[in-house]
C-alpha cells in the first residue's frame, strides 16, 4: 500500500490551508504560545487572590504587574468584616449624632479598608438621611491605616449634623464599593 502525499496537499489546498516544512512544529509552539498568554490572563484576574492564597507567588505577580502597568488589590471581602459592638450618643448642643462602632477584620490576611454606610432613621423607621463614607472620613484623625490588618479591630467614630431631620436611630452597613 503506496500513500500518495499529492492527494493529502490537494485536500489541503481545497480547504486554503498549505503544507509548509515543520508546520506541526510551529502549530505546537502557538498553541504553547496561547496556553501560556491563558495563565497570564488567568493570573492577571485572579492576582489579588493568587497574593494571599499563594504568598510565595507575590514576587511573579508583582513583576507581572510591573509590566502591564497594574497593582494587586488587597482582598474586599465583606463578610469577613463585621461591627463588632455599635452605640450612638447625642451631642445635643451642637446638634449631632455621635455613632460609635468596633469593626473587625476576621480574616487571616489585611484587606481593604470598608465604606460605611450610615442611615438616620426616624421614630417609624423610615430612613431621613444617609450617607457613605470611605475609611478617611470614619477614622481617628492623624490615622496612617492603608488596611485592615488581619484580625484587627478598628474603632470608629463619625460625627454627624442631624439639626432638623427628625432622627432618632440610624443602621450601619459595612460594604466594598
């Protein structure tokens, strides 16, 4: 039994693809080529996790990063950041509420600082005011903290002008915008 390459060229042709020398070969190192751009991006999306779950890979992802201009996140895991205890008092002098809360941080790594939401609420629940706030604005003043160290608790202060919105409670809301 003779095989006649001739007929395995035409086909080829019939369908515009060509025989060209080593052609496996370089078939092979694009898809090596394309397998190995997949675990860069797989990488660049999964960084921030891949830094805290893999801290012996921070080195290669942070020259990653170096070259396609980047950073890698700290963790935004809100349901590993609670209020801890919370409180308000009145400063009925100046006509503001004084919430007071300990947030904790019960993962195991730092993460990123939370916003707050506060809502003022009236008598009958209903919302009259609310406001979010990023860490700078519910941190002690002259505070260096860029995160929430790992099973830390942060205590928080907001000073907040409630003159004539009728509220009389509030809810507080820990979330990652």
């Amino acid at each position: 039994l003779v095989h006649d390459r001739s007929t395995d060229v035409a086909g080829l042709q019939q369908h515009g693809l060509e025989l060209v020398p080593g052609g496996f070969c370089r078939c092979l190192r694009d898809v090596e080529d394309a397998l190995g751009l997949l675990v860069v991006q797989a990488a660049y999306i999964s960084r921030a996790e891949l830094a805290v779950n893999e801290p012996d890979l921070r080195p290669l992802l942070e020259a990653m990063c170096g070259l396609l201009d980047c950073d890698i996140p700290l963790p935004r895991k809100a349901d590993l950041v609670s209020i801890e205890a919370s409180d308000l008092q009145v400063d009925n002098a100046r006509g503001r509420f004084v919430p007071n809360a300990l947030l904790h941080n019960r993962a195991d790594y730092a993460q990123a600082m939370p916003a707050l939401e506060l809502t003022l609420i009236d008598a009958a629940d209903k919302p009259v005011a609310r406001r979010v706030m990023k860490a700078a604005e519910y941190l002690p003043p002259g505070s260096n903290l860029t995160s929430f160290p790992a099973k830390a608790e942060i205590p928080v202060r907001m000073w907040i002008d409630a003159r004539g919105l009728g509220a009389s409670g509030y809810r507080l809301y820990i979330f990652y915008p």
